[in-house]
C-alpha cells in the first residue's frame, strides 16, 4: 500500500520561511494535497497540486513537486505564529481514499 | 455553507453505552468520511459513503455501525466500545466519488472528541 513520509517536527523564527516535507511511495498520484490541524480543531485544507505540475504558489504558500523523487514540499512564506499548528500531507491513493503523512508539527518562535 | 458540523464535540461512554455522534453538511456533496485520529496521529479512514451507500469499510470493528439516512447527514453508532477507542472522530465531505475524475478536496468537520471509561 502507500506510505507516505514526513519530519516529525519544525521550529522557526517568526518571519522566516518554513519548508515541510514529505514524501510518498505511490507513483500512480493524481493529486496531493496539504492540510492544516490547529490543537483540538478538525483538518483545515491548504492547498494541493495535480500530479502534471512542478510547482504550484498560492499566497504565502508554495508547492513543489518532485514526481521522480516522490518528494513534496510545502513552503510558508513570512511564517507567524498563527501558522504553528500540525501540517499533513495527503495522497489521494488509487482514486478510493486519501492518505495522510504521519504529521509535522510545525512551532513558530517570536 | 462550506461547513462540516459534528455533534458533540465531546463525549463520555461507559464501555456499556450506546450512543452516536452526528455529521452534518450543505455543500450539497454526495461522499462521507469517518476517520478516527489518535493523539499526535493522522487520520485514518474508517467509512466511506458514496451516494448514501457504503462503499469503503476500512475492517472496522462491529461495535461501530455507521449510517448515511440522506445526502446530508451522516452517523456513527457505538455500541461496546473498548477504552482503546478512545479518539478524535472526524466527518469529511466531498464532491467527488470514489473512482471519480477530478481532485477530491475533503472538507473536514471540527471532530468528536469521545473518552470511553
């Protein structure tokens, strides 16, 4: 089945840039996506690429497609402390289900 | 309304309990989801209800029963639950099918925080 990878945790500077990663195992992918978990809260959608682009950008957050590598990455631009929270990124695994990563949880310092 | 509600938001159950939790949405979406996400865990799929008939059932055990009675809501029955399922249940809704072309964007509601003692 598929796997899909991510760094368990990210500590940043309030204003800097923060840049998730996660990767996958299924080479069948149509679209990936990122969604967002604030304590207590349900999943918040992002963003997400079709498996045909390299990048897509959409605000203060970018995100780049490896398909050879099977590697996804999300970029947060100008990152606040609003954005701490729990990123997953999610395949959309033979056309049935999505799966997620296993999570990374980002912190932002002042 | 792009909003996914769940009600309650919490619950209590004694492991002789039945009780349900409730998903509602608007979006005029024909696909439901339960997950069930463990602490410091992603979500994992249980249920997937296509057109109001089950299509996915991820081996879930029989002490939880779900049921789709129309497009908009959805349910989930616990009966005998065990101390281990103790969890966070989230409802999601999509437009897309299984099978489906097209991005399948879920909408997630807030969750079900549920303690079984």
């Amino acid at each position: 089945g598929e796997d899909v990878e991510q760094s368990l945790f990210l500590s940043v500077r309030e204003g800097d840039s923060s840049v998730i990663n996660c990767t996958y195992t299924d080479s069948s992918s149509t679209y990936l996506y990122w969604y967002k978990q604030e304590p207590g809260a349900g999943l918040q959608l992002l963003t997400y690429i079709f498996s045909n682009m390299d990048m897509k950008q959409d605000q203060r957050l970018t995100v780049l497609l490896n398909k050879k590598d099977k590697h996804l990455s999300l970029r947060i631009a100008d990152t606040q402390t609003g954005d701490s929270a729990i990123y997953f990124c999610a395949d959309f695994y033979n056309t049935d289900k999505l799966i997620f990563g296993t999570g990374t949880r980002l912190q932002v310092f002042p | 309304d792009t909003e996914v509600t769940q009600t309650p938001k919490h619950l209590v159950m004694g492991m002789t309990n039945k009780k349900s939790l409730k998903c509602e949405q608007h979006m005029g979406h024909r696909a439901m989801y339960w997950y069930k996400q463990k602490a410091k865990k992603p979500p994992e799929l249980m249920f997937v209800y296509s057109y109001e008939k089950l299509s996915i059932n991820e081996s879930v055990p029989s002490r939880f029963s779900p049921e789709c009675p129309n497009s908009s809501l959805l349910n989930l029955h616990l009966h005998a639950l065990q101390p281990e399922d103790s969890a966070l249940y989230l409802c999601a809704s999509s437009s897309a099918t299984s099978g489906g072309p097209g991005r399948n964007e879920q909408f997630f509601g807030p969750g079900t925080r549920l303690t079984v003692l």
